[in-house]
C-alpha cells in the first residue's frame, strides 16, 4: 500500500530538505588553567596596545604632527614613530605585508593557529564580549536558562545591560581606528564641541557596527564562515606542526565515570580516560568537539586543554588527555607507544624564518639609507616639441621635487645627454643655462616647476633621444631620472 509521503515526488522531498545545518548558539564555559591565563596576558597587551597608541607622542620638530603613530591621508603621510613615509615609498608598506604573511606561516608551521587563538582582532574582541556577557547574564548554564525563559524585566534588563556595555566597547574601538587616521585629541576637543567632520563620525559608527555585530552575534561564525584562513591550515601545517589534539590511544572507548566503578573495572570493561563529560566542548569559543579531530573550526587557543586537565585533576587521572602535541607523536605514541622529539627547527621553519629575515633586512636597510629627496618628471605631450625661430627645438618637462626634511633645500639642476642642451624655468627671469639651473624646495614638501630644454638641432640625430636629469642638493644629495627627448627627426 503506498502513502501520501510516497506519493509525494522526489524533487519536491529533495526541495523541502535543508541543504544547511541549523545554526546552535555557542556558549562557551568560563575556565581556568595556562592557556586561559596566556589568553588574558594576550588580550591585556593588544587591547592596550591599539587603544592606547594613538595618543603617544613623538617630537619630530617642525611644524610635523606629534603623535607617534598616524596615517595622514589629507596630507599623504605615515609616521612610524621615527619613520616617515611618502605614498612613493609604498614599497616598504608592501615589505611589511610580506614578513606579515610569511610570520603567520612560521607562526602555523610551528604551532597551528597560534595567531587565530590569541591574536586575531576577532578571537581578542569577542573574548572581551563573552566576558561581559559572562559578568552579566552569569555563565554557561545561566545563560542558556536566560534565552529559554520568556520575556520579562529580569530578562530584558540583562539583556538591554549586556548591549549596551558592548555597544560602549564597540564605540570605543570605532574611535579608537579613526585615532590613527587623524591627530586623537584634536578629533576628540572637536567631537566634544561637535564639531567634528561627517567623514570621521561616519567612519566611527561603521567601525562601531562591525564591532558590535561581528564580536556580539556573528562571533565563531567569522571564524567558520568568513574567515579564509581555516581553509589555508591544512596547507601550513604538517606532521610535526604543534596543534591541539585528543589522545584517542589514551581516551578511547570514552564513558562516563560511576561512584562506585573502580578504575581497573572500567579498564576491565575496556573504557579509558575519556569520562565523555563534555567539558571540552563546553569551554571552545566554536563549539566544536576536539575529540574528532582535527577540525576548521579549531581556532587553537587551548582552553579545552585546561578544562579537560581540570576534568583529569579530579578524578586523580594524569592530565594532557587533550594537548598541544604533533601528528606525528600522536601516531607514534598510539603505535609504538613511545614519544617522538619535537622538532621546531626544521626544513620548512627554516625557509620562513630565512625569508622574513631577508625582507625584514631589506626593509632596514632601506629605512636607514632613505633619501631626503625625490623627483618625477613628465614630458610635455601636446605639443611634442617646439621649433624655434633660432632652428633649436624646445620640449617642455613639469618638474616635481619632493623635499623630504625639515629643512629648505637650495639645488642645482643639470640635464645631459645631449649636447648643448639648455635650461630654463618658465615663468622665471633666469635666462637659458647650460651649467646648472638654481631651484629650490620648502621643508617637507613638493615643489613644481615647468622646466625648457632647448637643444640645438645639430645635437639632434632622431625623433626620440635619451635625456638625463640630475638634481643635486647643497648637501651633496643626488637623484637622477631618465626620460626622452623629442624632436623631428629626419
């Protein structure tokens, strides 16, 4: 006898079936122990680190800002405590992203997702919000009691508290950002009067969401769903890449512990250390289960190595049934029973570590023997060149010297190349020069001239010659750029 569910056609049952995992809130248990410790010392440092840097000092002289560390984008700068950087030297904010990466492929080469458990801005800002979710709303099992019950004031009072401390936090990163875009406490002595700029309270207040949503609500859905890094692990680690991992030869076959069970009858009964108590799922800011295996959703932090410790010191079972340890220890220990060396130097470490140290080096030197002094320079095309009543040809060059001190600069400017060349400033009383043209720049700025070259036509011997402007400071300082030369041709 068929039924209606029978009857029913399989692209409607195949349409009505979820092709998604319904979303289970995480509530992650408080914990105590080393890694949770490690994790404080970690918040503290990067939390005052970005809130407190924007309003440190550094004395550059001058008419130049005095905060340490500031992104100037109206002006087109970057302070680095004692570096200053122009948008040409990009390349050194290009170096930085380099080591960056290749640190976070050391970092996961030696230890897993160290940087994902301790110092990404989304496990650092969501571990503040837990804990004042924690502080308010109480901890695991209190607040899931508190989503189950129904609406009322003990409940909306909590709720309404534990919003609006993260919406306090979430503004003070918002501001927090913006600080290290602009002078801190202009832009605070302007929000106070309000009269701050639309741009910078519009940047506040979408820093100030992302903050809120991200770190309040989407939480350990970043990490799954958002982040790209998890799908790169795998890829970054290898057998001797310290991870967290369950002692399955140890745990296995898990059941929970009887009062009146002796440990040798329940190895009689072929159970291990494993109580199945859940209280490393409990305490992981992802929910996930470590006993499974090594997992996306593993960000690495450790805290289920302190809740199962704890589990363990209990029930007077040695600890580290889960653990930092390597692939290859986990097999051989299963195996042969026996522990292997932990090697952190090795082939790949060794490649990372070599490079970070030559763009590292790089970036040194570079920083060290940076110019005062910079030039571009851009060729009249319309028109190519002029002829003039002499039978010489002019071409026209905007000329932009960038005077990276704090001091006005006097220098001389010298083209060759070509023979008989000449040079003069348009707009200028100078008159045309051979020897060297007199130009001069401000402190810590640009300045543009139009220069002339006039070359003779006997000098000429194509429609296109190489052209060599030098300019050199009264300090001894030179920079060269090539271009070309136009003429008629034959």
């Amino acid at each position: 006898m068929s039924t209606a569910s029978d009857s029913q056609p399989k692209a409607e049952k195949r349409a009505s079936r979820s092709l998604y995992n319904k979303h289970s809130k995480v509530y992650p248990r408080a914990v105590s122990g080393t890694f949770r410790r490690l994790k404080w010392a970690a918040l503290f440092v990067l939390l005052g680190i970005y809130y407190i840097l924007p309003w440190v000092r550094w004395d550059r002289g001058g008419h130049a800002p005095d905060q340490a560390v500031l992104l100037d984008l109206a002006n087109r700068r970057f302070y680095l405590f004692f570096v200053e950087l122009w948008p040409q030297q990009i390349y050194y904010l290009t170096g930085v992203l380099i080591v960056s990466a290749i640190g976070l492929f050391l970092a996961t080469a030696l230890a897993g997702r160290l940087w994902c458990g301790y110092a990404c801005p989304q496990t650092v800002w969501t571990d503040l919000f837990v804990w004042v979710e924690r502080k308010i709303e109480g901890d695991r099992g209190e607040r899931i009691r508190l989503d189950q019950q129904p609406w009322g004031w003990s409940k909306f009072r909590k709720k309404a508290a534990k919003n609006a401390a993260w919406l306090l936090i979430s503004l003070l990163t918002g501001g927090a950002w913006i600080f290290y875009f602009t002078d801190a406490p202009t832009l605070v002595a302007e929000m106070l009067r309000f009269q701050a700029s639309s741009t910078a309270i519009g940047f506040i207040g979408l820093f100030t969401a992302t903050t809120f949503i991200l770190a309040g609500y989407a939480r350990e859905q970043v990490c799954l769903y958002m982040c790209p890094w998890p799908r790169f692990q795998s890829a970054m680690t290898d057998e001797e890449s310290l991870i967290v991992t369950y002692e399955d030869w140890r745990g296995e076959g898990r059941a929970p512990i009887r009062k009146s069970q002796t440990w040798d009858e329940r190895v009689a009964a072929g159970h291990g250390d494993c109580i199945d108590c859940f209280a490393c799922v409990q305490v992981c800011p992802t929910g996930i289960d470590i006993r499974d295996g090594m997992q996306m959703g593993c960000i690495g932090c450790g805290l289920c190595v302190d809740a199962c410790n704890e589990v363990m010191h209990k029930i007077g079972r040695p600890g580290n049934l889960v653990r930092f340890d390597t692939q290859l220890n986990q097999v051989s220990q299963g195996t042969a029973g026996k522990r292997v060396p932990i090697r952190l130097i090795r082939p790949r470490t060794i490649i990372y570590a070599a490079m970070m140290t030559v763009v590292m080096g790089a970036i040194a030197a570079g920083l060290v023997f940076k110019p005062g002094l910079d030039i571009s320079v851009l060729r009249d095309r319309a028109p190519l060149y002029v002829a003039l009543s002499d039978g010489s040809i002019r071409n026209a060059y905007t000329f932009k010297i960038s005077n990276m001190t704090r001091d006005p600069r006097e220098y001389t400017l010298t083209v060759g190349g070509l023979a008989g060349a000449e040079l003069a400033v348009a707009g200028e009383d100078q008159g045309k020069v051979s020897t060297g043209l007199k130009l001069s720049a401000a402190p810590d700025s640009v300045a543009t001239y139009r220069i002339f070259v006039t070359v003779p036509t006997s000098s000429l011997h194509g429609a296109s010659m190489g052209l060599t402007f030098t300019l050199t400071s009264a300090n001894g300082e030179t920079a060269r750029y090539e271009t070309v030369f136009m003429g008629p041709g034959n």
